[in-house]
C-alpha cells in the first residue's frame, strides 16, 4: 500500500508562478537539486522528471508510460488519433516508419534547406533595412510557417498563411480561447484533408512528399485508419513550428544577450555549424511533454501511483551537471553533447536532420545579413511563453544591416 505522501503529496513547485515563468532554468536547476522527481499540483497534479538519466529511463518506458492518454501537460488532445505522438506501440513504429523514412530524406533536407536560406535572406534583408524589427514575429516564426510549406510540399496557402494559422491555435491554446484555437484547427485540417485529397488524385515522390507515402501506406493497408492518417499529416504541421520557431527564439536571445558569443560566430561564421547542437542543448524550448503511467513507478525514491501524469522536463535534463561538464556554460563544439532536444526512445524527433539544418540556415543568414543588432527593452522585459514550453514571444530589436 502507497504511503499519504504518495497519494497525497505536497506541491513542489507552480509552473504558473510568475517566478517560473520569468527565468525557468533557475528554477529547474533548484528542483533538479532539491526535489529531481517533483510534483506539483497544477493542471490536476502531475509529476515532473527533471534528471536526465530519469528522463531517459522514463522516455525508454514505452510500455509502462503511455502516449495515448496524454502527451503534454497540461492536458492536451485527448485519444489516440494523432501519430506519432498520440500513439503506442504498435502502433507508433507501424506510422513512424512511415513519416521517419520521408523526414529523413537527405535529399528532402538538402531543398528544404535550399528553400529555405532563401526565405531567411528575404526576411532578414527587410528587417535590416528598416533598422528594426522583433526576431520572434518577423523572423523565427514566419521562416517556420515558410518551412513547413516547404516540407509538406504544401501549395494551397502561403508560408506567412500557415504561420498566422499555427499562431492562432497556439495562441488559443495558452490563453484557452476556445473559438481562436478551434477555428485555428479546422483551417489546419482543411489544409491537411486537401493535401491528402490532391496525393491520391496527383502523387509525388513518396520519398520526400509525406502525403503521398502516408496515401500509398493506406493504399497498402499498412495504415488502416483514416482519422489517424489525417492526423499523422496534421500533428508535424504545429510540431515544426512550435518546436523550432520557439528553439529560434531561444537562440536569438542568447545572441542578443551574449555579445562575446554573437561577436565570435560572426567573426568565423564556420563555427556556427559546430554550434547548433549546443544550441540545442540550452535553448529547447518543450518543457512539457509528458506520458501516462500504467502502473505504479518509482523514480529518485519517490513514488508515482498509476494514472498518473508525469512531464518529461527535458531542457532541465539538458543541463544535469550529472552529465554535462558546466552545464551552464556554453560550449561551443561541446563533445560529448548527449542532450535530450529531439526526445529520447522510440517517440524521439524523426524530423531532426531537417531540424538541425533549419537551426543552422536560420543563425548564418541573421548573421550574414547584419552587421549588429541590440535588443530594444531590458531583458527582464521580454515577455515569455509560460508551461508547457519556455520561449520569448517578442523580440524587438534595433538592427544595423551589414
């Protein structure tokens, strides 16, 4: 039988405090040293891992915590409709083999790549030939709803389009605008059902057009379920913007920041490459991805009952110094870097080649195509995106063209 403690523990930490949100590394690195398996009371009650070789076993238990409950806390979707991140085994290895053979297309990389430095050359030269402009909502995020046309090979909207789209769910999301978020959605699925309508009318080569391999997949009868192909297409349109335009924007205020950093990758941009995964290491932005567990479980000599929510808080495991040597410091070409930003286990990132290669494209041209810039507030009043996910929402920043 469960001790008081486990049925009734007391809350560690509110992710919702305005001390979280204001600098949530601090506070992460005070849980991973007072309380590393953390329970809080927010959202339910959920309990937060924040250890990497936790995080680890934790995402390496695919059949003890569950995807098809929950994948996010707080709360999100409820069912399993949505692969890969909605579903289990076996499920997730039947679509993941899908999706991962077109994500990991180096020829798929190689002219999303392409496309995109362009897209970043026109973006970056507009904002520096104005002398200012924000680096969140001129730059990161409009350059990922340009990357996900790309990927997708998606023709019905513009890159600017998407973007507004996915900024209007995920904005309904964080402040529960119901109808914002909803009317977001269905625009998004729309887009998805038309894309999949067109594959099965005008394929494409299934190795670098999802829709087309998801299409024959079903054709096949490898995927059997309609819901779950819509879903399989719509899930990485939110997924790539959230995760690397908010990754974007974590970036790009350590360079506004840390001007020794930004004046040595400017001075050997060759470096920039070396980079990225440290990059990567401090500035993921997913705090909140989080599974079920089936069964009770004992992590760091606390135990979690079944049923429970448990957040894998990867960005504190990045910086366990457990694993990493100073991990607050950043390193550049850091080796070994065994960070956790594309997860871990069977749910880990399929589209992390595309990812690097955005990451790095995104960081030259802003490099390449200015000479200085500065951030136009104090830093403490950047406005921050709260749980389930740490990034700057704006930055506003007066911009010298090269």
């Amino acid at each position: 039988m469960m001790d008081q403690e486990t049925l009734s523990p007391e809350s560690d930490f509110d992710p919702m405090a305005d001390e979280f949100t204001a600098d949530q590394h601090r506070e992460l690195k005070r849980l991973r040293e007072e309380s590393p398996v953390a329970y809080s009371s927010q959202f339910g009650g959920f309990w937060a891992l924040t250890r990497r070789a936790d995080l680890v076993n934790a995402a390496r238990n695919h059949e003890q915590l569950i995807n098809s409950i929950l994948h996010t806390v707080p709360h999100g979707l409820a069912g399993n409709t949505r692969p890969l991140m909605h579903s289990d085994q076996p499920e997730h290895t039947i679509y993941k083999d899908v999706i991962q053979k077109v994500l990991g297309s180096d020829e798929l990389r190689d002219r999303v790549v392409s496309e995109v430095r362009q897209r970043a050359k026109e973006l970056v030269a507009k904002i520096a030939s104005e002398g200012s402009g924000d680096l969140a909502t001129e730059y990161a995020d409009p350059l990922m709803g340009f990357a996900i046309t790309s990927i997708f090979n998606i023709e019905e909207v513009t890159g600017d389009e998407m973007d507004r789209t996915i900024r209007d769910y995920v904005i309904g999301g964080q402040v529960r605008a119901a109808q914002l978020a909803q009317d977001a959605s269905a625009r998004m699925f729309s887009i998805t059902k038309n894309l999949l309508d067109d594959r099965r009318e005008n394929p494409r080569d299934p190795s670098t057009d999802l829709a087309t391999a998801l299409v024959q997949a079903q054709e096949a009868g490898i995927l059997v379920d309609e819901e779950k192909v819509l879903g399989a297409q719509r899930q990485p349109l939110v997924i790539v913007w959230l995760a690397t335009a908010h990754t974007l924007t974590n970036i790009f205020r350590r360079l506004l920041t840390d001007h020794g950093l930004t004046a040595k990758l400017r001075a050997e941009p060759e470096l920039i490459a070396d980079s990225v995964d440290e990059f990567l290491r401090m500035d993921q932005p997913q705090i909140g991805f989080a599974r079920s567990s089936t069964v009770d479980l004992e992590f760091g000599g606390r135990r979690i009952p079944a049923g429970s929510a448990i957040a894998l808080v990867f960005p504190a495991g990045n910086r366990d110094p457990e694993a990493f040597e100073d991990p607050e410091t950043f390193m550049i070409g850091r080796t070994p870097n065994p960070h956790l930003a594309f997860g871990h286990g069977i749910h880990s990132c399929p589209g992390r080649s595309i990812a690097r290669g955005l990451v790095q494209t995104a960081i030259e041209e802003l490099l390449a195509g200015t000479a200085d810039f500065e951030l136009s507030i104090p830093v403490s009043e950047v406005p921050n995106e709260h749980w389930p996910f740490r990034a700057s929402l704006s930055l506003p920043a007066t911009v010298q063209a090269r």
